[in-house]
C-alpha cells in the first residue's frame, strides 16, 4: 500500500472513531435538554427520578431536576410567572386542578402527543383533556388495633364516643384529606350540597379530637408514639406505618372509599414542551407507573400488570374494591372550601 494511501485510510478511521461518541449522541434527541419538574420531596421524588428521569436520561439525554415543593406553592409561583413559568412539569392533584384550570395556567394534553394514554383506566382523566393522571391514592380511617377494642368500619365510626380524646384529623385546610367528611354526610342521609348531617355528628363527638396534624409527618408521629389510637390517613400512609412493624389497620367503608388522582401539568409557556410530553409517557409506561406502587403503595391509572406483593397492599386491588371508588364533584367541594373550613374551625376549637 502506498504511503499516501495508507494515510489516507489511517486518517479515515481514527476520525470514524473519533466520531462515533459525537454521534450517539446527537442520536439522544433531548441531549442539552434540563426539564423542571415542580416535585413534592422525599421517597416520592425519588421513586419518579429512578423510574421514570433516569431512563429517560439514559435514553434520550434528557436531563430532569426535580425540585422539591407544595402544590398550593408552586400554584403561586406559576400565577406570578405565568408568561415564563420556573418549571415545566406542575403536579396537582384533582382539588388543585380546579384552581389552575380556573386561572388558565396549564396546557390541554391530547393522545397523539401522550400515546399512553390510551392505556388510562375509565374514570381517571376527571378534567378532559388537562392533566394526565399517574397516581391515585385515598384518605380513610386508620386505627392502632391494640388501642381500639372494637374495630372502626366507616367514616362516622371516627366520631364513636370510645375514641373519646384519641384521634388525629389533619387541619381542615387540606381539602383532600377532609374528604372524610364528605363519607360522613353520605352514610348519614347527607351529600356534597348536604353537609349538615356530618357537621352535626362532628360537633356531637369533637372532644374525640386531640389535635389537628399541620402536616402529615406530624400526624404519623402522634400515632407511632402513641399519643392517637385512630386517624385520618392516606392508604400509602397506613402502609408506611405498617411497615415499620405498627400494628395499624385501614378502614375500608362499605358505603364508598373517598380519595383523589394526582396530575401532571405542562404549564401554559412551558420551555420545554416537547420533552415535557416525553416524561409524561415514559410516566405511564410500565415502569414509571410502577414507581409509586414500589416505593410507597400508592394506586395506579393505567392496565399495568402489578405483582401480587404489591397489589395485596393497594386499597383497590380488587373489582369489589374498585367498585366501593367514589367519585367527587371537585368544583363543588372546592366551591365550597371556604365556608367547610371556618364551619369546621369554628367547632373543633370551640
């Protein structure tokens, strides 16, 4: 071979590999893309940065910062930045999606854009085309078995004069846990335009009451230390203390489980709309949609297949449980948040 030749040839090939790294990677179609998500901290944003962020990255170059807040925060944020928006994923669950729906700040997300959503079950996309909801999750009864002798069944069983001093409720601003309520009214004659019945029975038996949790970490506390025997509480929740080795059992009534869907948004002048609906699908595929239901027991959306061990934990595991999943008219319940919260308030602390 010529010496010119042979050059030429050398020359080819060491620049074809030196090449090939470059084009990889301007095969991963978001490299140099960072997506904001408005996060909700701890073992949840962590199972979703596993499941859902780092195959994403691993795939696509995407890379995804998870920031750590409230919705009712984030909320504010994207109201008092809503022509550039601080991120590009906004969580919700369904009682903050009637606000941010109501001051237009989130973009409608169609099928074509978000293939997976055809794998959604019936019921979960409350709001049409706004919001794709990845997670369910309910806010029942909870009750330490060694310190209640008789068994809640039900919403109103909270209010039985044996739990005289021994319950926890959170503070009546958190509109989704104070659902159970709403399970009063409807097993006492009572409906979401009829609150009375559970306002009633609530005054009648408010020295049940310890306290009001400000947060949820608060109320665990008070029932691992003993200080309740019963509380309202997410399913996840009553897992978790399970978990730790509590003997807590979770009230499942027979008239109707109340409960909510999260939702995840792209806000209206969204950066990165694009790889937004990326991370929405690879979150209802397989193994984003199994995140949640791993780490903490949270509920499904999709047809995912989940494995028995953990199916066995989740509140509606079963066609008879889902049957008991009610349904909630969110713009009336949160129409009327304001005068359920000073009502309420007005008769615990009194």
């Amino acid at each position: 071979m010529k010496r010119r030749t042979f050059l030429k040839f050398a020359t080819a090939a060491t620049m074809s590999t030196l090449a090939a790294p470059y084009v990889h990677a301007q095969e991963k179609k978001f490299a140099g893309v960072t997506l904001r998500v408005a996060g909700w901290g701890g073992t949840y944003d962590e199972a979703i940065k596993k499941n859902v962020a780092e195959p994403l990255e691993e795939r696509t170059g995407m890379k995804v910062e998870i920031t750590a807040g409230t919705q009712s925060a984030d909320l504010v944020r994207l109201v008092a930045n809503r022509d550039n928006p601080p991120f590009d994923i906004y969580q919700a669950d369904s009682a903050y999606m009637v606000d941010a729906l109501k001051a237009d700040l989130v973009q409608e997300i169609k099928e074509p854009d978000v293939p997976n959503l055809k794998r959604l079950l019936p019921g979960f996309r409350e709001y049409g085309d706004y919001g794709v909801p990845y997670s369910t999750f309910t806010y029942i009864p909870i009750f330490n078995s060694d310190e209640v002798e008789r068994p809640l069944e039900s919403y109103t069983d909270l209010l039985r004069p044996d739990l005289k001093g021994k319950i926890v409720l959170p503070a009546a601003t958190f509109d989704t846990y104070w659902l159970f309520l709403l399970g009063i009214a409807e097993e006492n004659g009572g409906s979401i335009t009829n609150m009375e019945p559970a306002f009633r029975l609530l005054e009648q038996a408010k020295d049940n009451v310890v306290a009001l949790g400000q947060s949820t970490v608060a109320m665990i506390q008070m029932v691992e230390n003993g200080e309740v025997a019963a509380a309202v509480l997410s399913d996840a929740r009553g897992y978790e203390l399970r978990a730790k080795g509590l003997p807590v059992i979770s009230v499942f009534p027979p008239k109707g489980i109340y409960g909510a869907t999260s939702y995840m948004n792209i806000p209206k002048n969204a950066k990165n709309t694009e790889a937004a609906l990326a991370f929405l699908n690879e979150m209802l595929s397989d193994e984003g949609m199994l995140a949640l239901p791993k780490a903490m027991r949270l509920g499904v959306t999709t047809d995912v297949k989940l494995p028995q061990e953990i199916a066995k934990d989740l509140t509606f595991n079963s066609p008879e449980r889902i049957a008991l999943k009610k349904s909630v008219d969110w713009k009336q319940w949160m129409g009327d948040r304001s005068a359920r919260i000073e009502r309420t308030n007005k008769i615990l602390r009194g």
